[in-house]
C-alpha cells in the first residue's frame, strides 16, 4: 500500500473531547462526545468512538495529551470513516481545518518531541 502522508504522524492513544460542529447535510449540533485518538500529526489525526459521523462533519477537537500539561484544541472535518466492530466501534480520518498559529505550534512541538 502506498504512504500518502505528508507529515509523521505519532502513534498512541490519548484522550479527546469531540463537540459536533455541524453534520453533513443537517443543521449544525452541539453534541459532545468522548473517545481516543490513535494517532495525531499537525495536519489530522485518527480518532475511535462509538458514533458515526458522516463525511465532511465538522467537529472540535480537544486532545488531552500525556505529558502536556497545555491542551490542545483543532477544528477539523471528517474525511473518512469505517466500521471497526459491527457497527458499534468507528474510527475516522480527520483533517485539521481551522487551527490557530499557538495550537499549531504546540502540535509540532509534541509531534516532533514525542516521535524522537
């Protein structure tokens, strides 16, 4: 399979909160979910929960992060999603959208730090 990746990606869970900015196709919400990123690399991350989230929703992103003490919040957009566990465990693709220059920065830091 070919590496699409433009930018390492550092494995391993950490806690996130998820607030539905708006699904595809229906009125925004503001429903908040909690789950685990799997991976994380200043352009997205992968994340697992138990809900489905359509392609294109946008979603806010606050990463608990092991050892920063700082949290990090994203806004991003489903960019693909697949059933892990008949229909009952997802985990989607995400692409940050909309990130402020300090949060960028602190995801380059601890990406970059963390993958040494």
């Amino acid at each position: 399979m070919d590496e699409r990746r433009r930018v390492n990606r550092l494995v391993g869970e950490s806690e996130v909160t998820i607030t539905i900015i708006s699904d595809e196709g229906a009125n925004p919400k503001e429903k908040v979910l909690c789950s685990k990123s799997k991976d994380i690399s200043v352009l997205g991350t992968r994340i697992q929960f138990n809900y489905y989230l359509p392609v294109n929703t946008l979603i806010k992103i606050d990463f608990n992060l092991k050892d920063l003490y700082h949290k990090i919040t994203a806004i991003g957009k489903v960019i693909w999603i697949k059933a892990v566990y008949e229909d009952e465990s997802y985990e989607a693709g995400i692409q940050f959208i909309d990130s402020i220059p300090e949060e960028i920065s602190l995801q380059e830091n601890y990406v970059s730090g963390k993958s040494r």
